[in-house]
C-alpha cells in the first residue's frame, strides 16, 4: 500500500522498530508514578479510573512516539485507545475485586487491561491497513499478563495501588509486544504501516 497521506511510514528493519519500542518501557514507571501521584492509588473505581487514564495516556504517548505516529490525529488515536483501556479496565477490575493484593489477581488485571487497550489500538492498526491487526489484541492481552506477573513475582508491593506494572514487567511487555511487530514488519504485513 502507498502512502496516500503523505506522512512517511515506519521505516528501517524491524530490529529498529524493535529498539524503539523497547525504549517507550520508560513510559510505565513515568505513568505509573504520576497516575499514582494525581489519581492516588486504584483502591477505588474513581481512583482506578483516573490513575489508569493518565498512566494510559505517558504510555500511550511513548509508543506513539516509538511508532512513529507524529501526525496529530493518528498519535491522538493511538494515546486515547492506551488512556481510555487502562483507564476503563482498571476501574472494572477494582469495582468487581477492589485494590489488587495477589499476583493471580494482578495477572487478571493484566490480562483484561492488555484486551481492552490492545483492542483500541488494534482498531488503530486496522484504521492503518496492517494486516492482520488482530494479533495486536491477542499479543497485548499476553504481554500485560505477564507483565504484571513478572511486577508481582519479584515482590514489587501491590498493596500501593499502582495503575500499571513496574520497569521489569513493562521491558518484558514491550519485548513480547515489539516481537508481534517486528514479525508483522518481517513478513511485510505492516510495510504499508501509514501513520495517517
């Protein structure tokens, strides 16, 4: 597919893309850190909402960037399908089992968080023509899973509230997130990946 917007799509090898995207990790601690500190911690439906739509919003930024969407409109897209499903799926979680205390519950939490963002930005991808953009949801379903498992299993403390799991979840997250796209770039399915 050709660029018709005339923004340049994401160019260079997928191991470019790949190193990218592991640099948007520093958007986890940073959104966590100041979702935290404005919502408080995600004990209650409100707090959830608010600390997971502004830590959603740092980390939807830093992928945008990572990605390449500098038009306006697509970054704008990509951030608020990061904000408004961390922000929707943590307050569902926290009103359905309040504040996260157990790793099997941060693994839920992750697991529902990955769907409901992975779905909005996969509707992004989709909006791009990449093709089969509906790996996007399964892979980050995956990947917030685990990430938050691999948060709790080092003993990071999760009685404070926290929107989003820490640097050593996200750097494995955004390994297993950046791996689906290398491989879609590597069989060029995202060779047309706009950022319109």
């Amino acid at each position: 597919m050709s660029n018709m917007s005339g923004v340049p799509a994401l160019s260079g090898s997928g191991r470019a893309l790949l190193l990218r995207w592991l640099l948007a990790i520093v958007g986890f601690p940073i959104g966590g850190f100041v979702g935290h500190l404005i919502g408080g911690p995600a004990a209650t439906v409100p707090a959830a909402l608010i600390s997971g739509l502004i830590a959603g919003a740092i980390i939807g930024a830093g992928q945008a960037v990572a990605l390449g969407l500098l038009r306006l409109q697509a970054m704008a897209l990509w951030i608020g399908a990061t904000a408004i499903g961390l922000g929707v799926a943590l307050a569902a979680v926290t009103a359905v089992i309040g504040q996260i205390d157990t790793q099997a519950e941060a693994i839920a939490l992750g697991a529902v968080s990955g769907l409901a963002l992975g779905a909005g930005q996969a509707t992004v991808l989709m909006r791009e023509r990449v093709t089969n953009a509906w790996m996007w949801l399964i892979a980050s379903g995956i990947a917030w899973a685990v990430g938050w498992a691999v948060t709790s299993g080092i003993g990071v403390a999760l009685e404070a509230g926290w929107p989003v799991y820490g640097l050593s979840g996200a750097l494995v997250s955004q390994i297993i997130t950046g791996v689906v796209l290398w491989k879609v770039l590597a069989r060029g399915e995202a060779g047309a990946f706009a950022v319109a």
